[in-house]
C-alpha cells in the first residue's frame, strides 16, 4: 500500500514542461491515491491551455492534456501540497523563495534530481520530445520512492 499524496508540478509559465509533468504523473500514479497539479510561477498565461507542443508530444504518448488550464503558483499551495516539483534551477530558487515567506510542509525538489528540465518553449518540436523523455524519467523516479 502506498501512502496517499498530493502533488504539484511547478515551470516557468504552466504551459509547456509542468502540464507534461502533470499528465504524466498523473497517468503512471492511476494505482497511487496521489491528486497532481500544476502551476507556473510567473503569470503570463493564466487561463491558457497547454502549448499544442505539449499537448502534441502527450497525446503521442497516449496523455491528454488538452483541458488543463495554466495558473500561477498560489501561497496556499505551499499548504496544500506534500511535494512541489520543479523543472529547473531557476524555478527552484524561486519557489524556495516564495517557500521562505510562507509557512510550508512542501518538499521542494527538481523533478529529475539533479538534473535540469531545460524549457523547450522557444525550440522545436524535438525539444518538446526530449523534455517529456526527460519528465518521464523523472516521474518514475518519484514513484519509485513512493512509499
């Protein structure tokens, strides 16, 4: 039996690396009791759905994540949520920032400790299956730990 959780997938806009993160979590966890989420820690595209590379590279791994809609990283998430994941140094830094100004329970690490998931926003296509190589890799080393 594994412990039930909650967890949220953190990038820099919610629309490229965190909602492959969540679609992927959320499909390798389906025999976890784990709620996932996502969010972005600036404000850019509140309200958006996933970039369609992202949701491109998802659904070719069998992952729809068409209907997410990005936020931003909220205070009462850092009540909220056992473990917040981030996809790279930057978001890291950030996040443990805003962690210091508010009480949390969170742990806060890299996805694919110790490695970064570079954004893929501004490349191409492949840059997309690389990151959601990289996200997976990552996902399954959570929930090998999961206990």
């Amino acid at each position: 039996m594994h412990k039930p959780g909650n967890v949220l997938m953190v990038c820099l806009g919610n629309i490229c690396r965190s909602p492959i993160a969540q679609g992927v979590f959320e499909n390798m966890s389906k025999n976890f009791k784990i709620s996932v989420d996502s969010a972005g820690i600036a404000n850019y595209h509140i309200g958006d759905a996933p970039d369609r590379r992202s949701i491109n590279v998802s659904k070719t791994n069998g992952i729809d994540i068409s209907t997410q809609k990005a936020r931003q990283i909220r205070t009462n998430d850092f009540k909220n949520f056992d473990y917040i994941f981030v996809m790279d140094n930057q978001n890291f830094s950030v996040v443990k920032k805003l962690a210091l100004n508010n009480k949390t329970n969170s742990i806060i690490q890299l996805l694919n400790d110790p490695f970064e998931i570079e954004d893929p926003y501004y490349g191409d296509d492949k840059g997309f299956e690389i990151v959601y190589d990289k996200i997976y890799q990552g996902c399954k080393r959570v929930l090998n730990n999961w206990k």
